[in-house]
C-alpha cells in the first residue's frame, strides 16, 4: 500500500482529510507493530460495539498482537518473518519506555 503521492493533494473536503488522516494513523500505528492492518481492522470493528469500556484497551494494536500471539503454539510464531524486514515505516518513530514498542511520533 502506497501512502501519500500526488493523490493525497485534494480531498475533496476538510471532513475526507480528516477521514482520510485517521484511516492512515490507524494503517500506520498497525504496521509500525508488526500487526497485519487489514486483520486488526477487521476485528476491531467487530468487536468494538459489545466490549466494555474497561477492555477497549485490547484492541490496540500491540495489545491485540500481544493477545494473538499468547494464543499461537510456539512453532507459529517462529515461522513467521517480521514484516519490519520488508516494510520500512513511512513516519518518524519512537520507542515506547514502558512496553518497548514503536510508535508514531505526535507533531
């Protein structure tokens, strides 16, 4: 998937940047995790009108990676190759101090 480009200059409208700026920080915040963005999506919102407020913190990415991967024999998670070997990030990132994992940095 290809972010950014001369397509990205009109949006139509302020309320499709904005949409279109939220769709691309969730894509972003997912790949820079090394979470599949179109698997995450697609539970996120099935799932996202019946939990709790108290557990929407399982949906973010590193959390839903870190729930998934609990959930996968060992042999699973050997086999599959980190997709930060293929894909560089596109924004600059961080490294978070308390989990360890990166993340977009704000402007």
């Amino acid at each position: 998937m290809t972010l950014g480009r001369r397509n990205w200059t009109f949006a139509g409208s302020q309320r499709g940047a904005d949409r279109a700026a939220v769709m691309l920080t969730l894509i972003t915040t997912a790949r820079l995790n090394d979470v599949d963005a179109k698997a995450w999506l697609a539970d996120v919102l099935a799932r996202i009108a019946d939990l709790p407020a108290s557990r929407l913190h399982e949906l973010l990415p590193w959390e839903w990676k870190r729930l998934r991967e609990a959930d996968k024999p060992a042999d699973q998670q050997a086999a599959r190759p980190s997709r930060n070997a293929i894909i560089e990030p596109a924004a600059p990132t961080r490294v978070c101090q308390s989990c360890g994992l990166r993340r977009m940095r704000t402007l």
